[in-house]
C-alpha cells in the first residue's frame, strides 16, 4: 500500500485489511495513536482522513490509499505546538493522558470546521470518552484554542 501519513509518502507492506491503526503503530511505529476499544466507540485511535477525524481501530488501510492522513505526530509545525495542544497544556486537560491525542485530533478537526463552537457544538463533535472524565477541562481548552486561533488570525489580518 502506498499511503501518505503526516506529508510524507510510505509503502507499506501490510495486509490490505489491517486497520490503519495497527499500520501506524505496528508498521511504522507512530504510537502516538491509541488503541481503546477496537471498535471505534471510544475514539483514542482518531486520526484525520483528508482533514476529518476518523476512528481508524475498523478502518482497514488498504481503503486509504491516495488519501491524505495526519495523525497527533503530525499536528506541530516544526517544533511549534499547535493552538489546541497549548491549550491542553495550558488547561491541564489531562488526567491519565491515554485518551488525549484522540481527543487532541478531534478538537483540531472541530476547530477547523467551527472557529467558534458553542458547549453545544463541542457536545456534539466530541464524542471520545476520557474514563477519567476530563471533559471540562478538555471543553474549556478547546475553547482557549478557539480564541487563540481567532487572535492569530486577528493578528495576521491587522498586519496586512
């Protein structure tokens, strides 16, 4: 399979059916991805699939071949933390760790389709399950990241 993860353009040699998950884990050894439950419920393996989030513990690797796929490895520019990560930080969103890159890609892909989610929106959109039960603080990063986001644009605007 030749699949293209972060920018950069694998072959990989793999059994077309293998999830994507075990393929960038097992494979090529980005465990930054988790497994959870093996059924795409809990949402610990999301990654973005051509910018959406997706839960790849089902999806088999083979149907993602000329797609664009970006994993929590591949969300830093350079060294530079992206807006949400800060935010994470920043909230201590946090409590064991073991949910949080999956929740990480689903806040980036709701942030990039909404810049300003309501609790509503964020109810909706973020349906990963933290078993340590983070979700307020992983709500209000994801609003930090949401007025950050809007600053540097801000910022960007006004330098024109």
């Amino acid at each position: 399979m030749n699949l293209n993860i972060n920018g950069k353009d694998y072959q990989v040699d793999a059994d077309p059916a293998m999830p994507l998950l075990w393929v960038l884990r097992d494979v090529l050894n980005m465990t930054g991805t988790k497994y959870g439950c093996g059924v795409a419920s809990c949402g610990a393996c999301t990654v973005h699939i051509d910018g959406v989030a997706m839960r790849t513990c089902t999806l088999p690797a083979s149907a993602l071949e000329g797609k664009a796929i970006t994993t929590i490895e591949g969300i830093t520019k350079g060294n530079e933390l992206s807006a949400v990560q800060k935010a994470w930080i920043e909230h201590s969103a946090p409590q064991c760790g073991y949910c949080q890159s999956g929740m990480i890609m689903a806040a980036e892909a709701l942030l990039k389709e909404n810049p300003d989610p309501t609790d509503k929106d964020i109810n909706k959109s973020i349906t990963n399950i933290c078993r340590c039960g983070s979700y307020n603080r992983v709500r209000q990063a994801i609003k930090t990241a949401a007025k950050n986001l809007g600053n540097t644009e801000d910022q960007l605007l006004g330098s024109l």
